[in-house]
C-alpha cells in the first residue's frame, strides 16, 4: 500500500526538520561563545548565557514535541518551540538569524499539519 504512513506513532518530520536546523545553530551559537566571539562588554555575561539558554532550549522542545504532534503537549511544545525560534530569529537576523527563520517555518508547517489533523510527513 503505497502512500500509506507506517504504523506505530506519528512523527512530525517538519518538526524533526526544525529541531535539526535550531540545533545546528545553538551549536553555532554556542562554539562561538566558547572561542570568545560573543559579548566581551562587562555586563555581557547574564544576556550571554540567558541566549545560551534559550538556543539549546529551542531544538529540545522542537525534537520532543515532533514525536507528538497529535497531543496537545506535543502542540504546545512545538508552538513554543516555534514563536521562540521566530522571536530570536528576528532580533539576530543580521547574524544568526536566517537559519532560525528557516527552523521558524518548519516549526510553523509542523504545528499547522498538527493543528489541522493532517499527515505530518
């Protein structure tokens, strides 16, 4: 039967897609912080690891709401993952914010298939 999604539970491959994308760039993110790239002033620190933070948050909340895309938990998850990825994309869209953007969208066509009841893949 072609066509057919595979049995067992639902995975949102859009969300997978987002979770990947948001990672790759906390790891980014995260590299450069380490090398010294990032803040240097001397009230850096406290903005500096509340990204931190959020940028290893984001591809979390993103890979675990994926593989629950039907449940309201897994939405929730994915929505949040979503407006995050969307918010710090826009304020670093002059440096790291484009690749965001681009996991924003995945993030964003998971949660609507989810919403609407579609075939997530």
């Amino acid at each position: 039967m072609r066509g057919n999604p595979p049995p067992g539970p639902r995975t949102s491959r859009a969300g997978l897609a987002a979770a990947a994308l948001s990672g790759a760039v906390a790891v980014l993110y995260l590299s450069l912080i380490v090398q010294g790239g990032v803040g240097g002033g001397d009230g850096d620190g406290p903005r500096v690891a509340l990204f931190a933070v959020l940028f290893a948050a984001l591809p979390v909340l993103a890979f675990v709401g994926s593989f629950r895309p039907d449940r309201k938990d897994g939405i929730r998850m994915l929505v949040a993952a979503a407006l995050g990825m969307t918010v710090l994309g826009v304020l670093g869209i002059f440096t790291i914010g484009l690749p965001l953007l681009l996991a924003a969208a995945c993030a964003w066509g998971a949660v609507i298939r989810s919403v609407r009841g579609g075939s997530p893949y």
